[in-house]
C-alpha cells in the first residue's frame, strides 16, 4: 500500500497559503498608504465653501469693473507684480499661490508696494509649475485669479 503523507508535506496547500498571505499582506499595505497620504482637495464642509465662493465671483466681477490688470514676473527666488490697469493701488495686496494637488506647498504673503509701486516678493525656493494665483486689495474689496504654469523668466498677466 502506498503511504499518504500528511497535508503540509503537499506543495498545493503551501501555495494557497502564501498567495492569501501575499494579499492580506499587500492590502495591509495600501491601506497604510491611503492613511497616511488622505486626500487633502475633498472639504468636510462643502456647503460653507459653496456660500464662500459665491461672494468670492462678486470680488472677481468688482475687479473686472475696475479694471484691475496686474502683470507677474517670475525671476528666480523673486516675483515682482506690476498694476497696469484699474485705478492706482498702493495698499498691501494679499498674493496666493494655491497648488492645484499638494496643499502644504501653498502659501500666502502680504506684499507692500516700492517707490515705483512694484510688489516685489522674495520666495526662499523657485517655484514652477501650475498654479491658482489669487491678488486680492487688502480691504478685500476686489479679487482677481487665474491659474498660470509658472516657469522662470516668464511674464504672467493676471485680468
């Protein structure tokens, strides 16, 4: 008579074994990965940010019927913005740079005007790529933004 071995002497049983304990281990790790890197775009209170944009468009509009125009260039670590339209502004402007995917590279600056009513801004690394852009008055009066792919010595007109 031929002898039956026992099951975990059989290669099949350890070859189901291991493909469960690849998967269980697998999604362990995706798992791990969607804790850690949570989707930072999706807002917990959409209704509130819905009201807000609303009167944001009526801060884009007063621009527009001011005719605020703004011209953005990029040098290295510096961006200098220049009005060239509208009625003269010479308080500070709230500048931000919002990027499109990776919120901790967001930043805002509020920026004073030279003597020859430049904003100059400088920034402690290059920045490129795309970006929202938001100038807005400090009385937050008037908006303007559009979103620019941002490379070095390029000039960006904001309207």
């Amino acid at each position: 008579m031929s002898d039956v071995q026992p099951w975990y002497k059989h290669f099949w049983p350890w070859f189901i074994v291991v493909l469960l304990l690849v998967v269980v281990i697998k999604s362990m790790v995706a798992m791990s990965i969607a804790i850690d890197n949570a989707d930072s775009l999706v807002s917990d209170d959409y209704y509130k940010e819905g009201k807000a944009i609303n009167m944001d468009l009526r801060k884009i509009k007063q621009a527009k019927n001011l005719g605020m125009q703004f011209l953005i260039e990029v040098h290295d670590h510096e961006l200098k913005i220049s009005q060239h339209g509208g009625p003269e502004y010479r308080a500070a402007l709230q500048v931000s740079f919002i990027h499109p995917t990776l919120e901790d590279k967001d930043f805002r600056i509020n920026a004073t005007a030279d003597g020859n009513g430049d904003f100059r801004i400088g920034l402690s690394e290059a920045i490129s790529g795309p970006w929202n852009v938001r100038l807005q008055g400090f009385d937050n009066s008037w908006r303007i933004q559009q979103r620019i792919d941002i490379q070095d010595d390029v000039e960006y007109w904001l309207n």
